[in-house]
C-alpha cells in the first residue's frame, strides 16, 4: 500500500444505460420510449442522430460483456429500458426480461458483479401522453414502484445491487424546464412537479424494492449533485449558489434523506411554484432507507445572480452559469478534479452513507489512427480524478468504487454520436471496436489496483 494505492475490495467498474448503447427499438416487442419519439423530433439532437441501432448492443451484448474481461473490472453498471420490459408501461413483456436475465447471467458467468439501474430516463412512451403525462403524472410513480417490483422479484436473486434513478436532476430539469432531454418541455414551474413525482417513484420504487429483495441487497440512487460556487463574494452572487444548491441538490438529498422539502427550499422557490403537488405523506414515502449512493461527477458549477449573457440555470429564475477558469473538454465542459473531491466530503457530511462514483470520464471526438486510439486527455482526466478519489478518502470519505462513463461510445443524448465517452471506440458504420488507449490504461491501473 502506497499513496496511491486503493483498498483490496475497491470496486473497479464501467457504466452504460440501455437508450444509448442497445439499439434493436422495435424487436421482441419493445414500446417506444421518450427518447424514441425526441430523438425523432426535427432540431432536438445534433445531426438529427437517434438511439435506432447506437452500439447495437442488443446483439452484440455478449462481445461486449468480453470486453469488460479484457478490463478486469469487478462491476458493470447497465440500466434496462423499462419499455422493453413493460411495452407500455405496465404490462411484462417477458422477451424484455429474458434479454436482462441473459445479460445479467452472462455478467455472473465472467465473474462480474451487475450494478442495475431501473431508471435511466427512457420512460415508455405511453406513461407520457397528453399535457400532464411523464413526471407531471402522479400515476408514474406508481407504475415505476410495480416496474421495480418486477425487476427485484425476477432478478433480484442475481443483482447484488439496484440504483433506482439515474440523474433525476436531468429528467426533471433537462426535461421539463431548459428541454434539452426528453420530454422538451420548457416551463420552470413543471420541473418542481417533475422532480417531486421523481423522488416519489424513486421512494415507492425503494419500497418495493425492499420486500423482494434478499436482506444484504444495496439499494441507491445515482445522483449529479452540483457542486456549486459563486462566482464572487458579493452577496448577491453567494445567495443564488445557496439557491442553486437548494433546487439542484437538496431538492433530491433532503427528501431521500428524510428530511422532507426545506422551509429555504420552498422560500427560494416562491414565485416558481407553490409544491402543491406534495400530498400527505409523500414525504415518509420518498425517504426509504438507502444502503449507499451514487455519485456522478464531469465538472462543478460556477453561478452569478446578474445575467452576464450566461445561461441561465435550468429551473431557476435568479441564477445564471459563470464560466469556470482552466481547460475544458470538446464538451464545453470545465476539468476541475479537486470539485470531485470537494462534491465527496460534502457527501460525506451531509449524506454519510458509502458512495460510490458511478460515472465520471471525458467525451471527446477520437479517432482510429492505424488501428490505435490515442486519447492522452481521456487518461490525465480519469488519473486526476481517480486521485481526487483517493484525496477525499484520505479525508475521511468512505468511497467504495469507481465508475468510468462509459465502455463503449455511444448515444450521447442531445449531443448524439459526435462526442464520445468510450474506453472502447464503436465505428458507427460497422459496429467495430477498438480498445483506446485510455482502456489499456485503465486495465493497469485495475491490475495494480493503484495509479
Ligand atoms: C450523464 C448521463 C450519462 C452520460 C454522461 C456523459 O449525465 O447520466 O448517460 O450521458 O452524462
């Protein structure tokens, strides 16, 4: 053990999600999803790109799963679609179920420890129908609980551990306030409404969860807490910080904790909405206990009170993005390690449950050169921040694992398949793989088990 050393059962792992990487949108009787329908809406992704076929991974998952052994990582994060599983949102389709039994037995069989995500925002297309359909719905919730139902009751006997969301944030703002993702929407007000049926599908899902899973299962959810600054001192910048944790953070962390919505929470949101789609004890729902959580990071956030010609923050109307100093990906996106390590101690306090980091890496547009990838950005990315985890361990965070977004490039939501994420380069045109530079360095730093 050195510095640089990671403990023994340190989880090494890559992540995906079932819209971007499996393709195969209408076989064996899989329902339309969200995405399905604004991937094919005019303007909503770049080069018009849909999840049609992506990595197609649908047939080729157990190649793909080999491509895990040559890593040598103990876990792989996937997410199953829900309309493949319940073509509209309610009845089983057991040619959906039988592909997550393969895929999960064919993890088991190469000795790979499944982490499933229920949820990683393709919603069947017929649980969002008309104005209020989606998160605005109050019935989703329910359908998520008894979809969750079915997956621990058929698989729970096999999955070790269960994330019920992925990113709500995302769903809920993305989706209803900015309309950057699925569903498109744009109104402010719908993101709270979104964001509460969420915590509600995600704490009836835990529910359910609970009473057909084995005891020793780990239930979480995986979150893209913002790890948020004022880009000054004066007061008016730190206030809309304060405002930017509160709807992007606490929104989530405060009900899941138990806690329930803040009184601070609902005085910054005056004027944006007034939860009165908060029953009677939905707040006791949302807080099912949870055995560890997920933590996404690829950058913090920098926000300002005065519109400087920033964007504004989705969902907010008092707080804008601040540029953040120092390089940035082809994403646009600010590469600060130390606000991983920042984002995990604050985790660590105000959470205190194990986390895991399940998602963190670099997009950017490579190429096969001579049959190589040479991506030197993706392996300083990923070793300053797998530092950053070790820093925050070294401080007293209890991290467990790492998650490297993604094996394979994919689709990339509204930015589709020009930025790439991947260990392992996909030729879009003949479904080749080819192992980057970054997947052989992430091999070693697996067998050495340190950086
Ligand atoms: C996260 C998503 C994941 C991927 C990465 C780059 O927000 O969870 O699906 O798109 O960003």
């Amino acid at each position: 053990m050195n510095e640089h050393s990671f403990p023994e059962d340190f989880v090494w792992g890559v992540a995906a999600s079932a819209y971007q990487i499996e393709g195969a949108v209408a076989e064996d009787g899989r329902g339309a999803s969200i995405w399905d329908t604004f991937s094919h809406t005019p303007g909503a992704v770049d080069n018009g790109d849909t999840g049609d076929v992506a990595c197609d991974h649908y047939h080729r998952w157990s190649e793909d799963l080999d491509l895990l052994v040559e890593l040598g990582v103990a876990s792989y994060r996937f997410s199953v679609a829900w309309p493949r599983v319940m073509p509209d949102g309610r009845t089983v389709n057991q040619q959906g179920l039988d592909f997550y039994r393969r895929l999960v037995d064919g993890l088991l069989a190469r000795g790979i420890r499944p982490l499933m995500t229920l949820y990683h925002w393709d919603l069947p297309q017929s649980l969002d129908v008309g104005d209020a359909g989606g998160w605005l719905s109050r019935d989703v919730p329910a359908r998520f609980a008894d979809f969750a139902g079915v997956l621990g009751k058929e698989l729970g006997d096999r999955v070790p551990a269960v994330t019920t969301l992925n990113e709500p944030w995302c769903s809920a703002y993305l989706g209803y306030a900015s309309g950057e993702h699925a569903p498109g929407r744009t109104d402010n007000a719908l993101a709270y409404r979104a964001a509460h049926h969420l915590n509600l599908a995600h704490g009836r899902a835990v529910a359910a969860l609970r009473d057909v899973l084995p005891a020793n299962a780990d239930v979480s959810v995986a979150l893209n807490l913002h790890q948020v600054e004022a880009a000054s001192e004066r007061p008016e910048d730190v206030a809309a910080a304060e405002h930017v944790d509160l709807i992007a953070n606490r929104v989530f962390l405060d009900p899941m904790l138990g806690a329930g919505y803040s009184e601070a929470l609902r005085r910054t949101t005056e004027g944006l909405t007034d939860w009165a789609f908060v029953q009677d004890g939905d707040e006791a729902e949302i807080a099912g206990a949870l055995d560890s959580i997920g933590i996404n990071f690829y950058n913090p956030a920098r926000v300002r009170a005065a519109n400087e010609g920033g964007r504004p923050f989705p969902g907010s109307d008092r707080a804008f993005f601040a540029d953040v100093a120092g390089p940035r990906t082809v994403m646009g996106w600010p590469i600060v390690p130390a606000g991983l390590t920042d984002l995990l101690l604050r985790v660590q306090r105000d959470v205190g449950l194990p986390m895991h980091v399940t998602e963190n890496g670099l997009g950017a547009r490579d190429v096969v050169e001579a049959g190589a990838v040479h991506d030197p950005e993706r392996i300083a990315y990923l070793r300053d921040h797998l530092a950053a985890v070790l820093e925050a361990r070294r401080r007293g965070a209890d991290v467990r694992g790492y998650y490297v977004w993604t094996l394979l490039d994919n689709f990339e939501w509204a930015w589709g398949y020009d930025k790439r994420f991947g260990l392992v380069h996909v030729d879009f045109a003949d479904q080749r793989r080819t192992f980057k530079d970054s997947a052989r360095w992430y091999a070693e730093v697996i067998s050495r088990n340190a950086l």
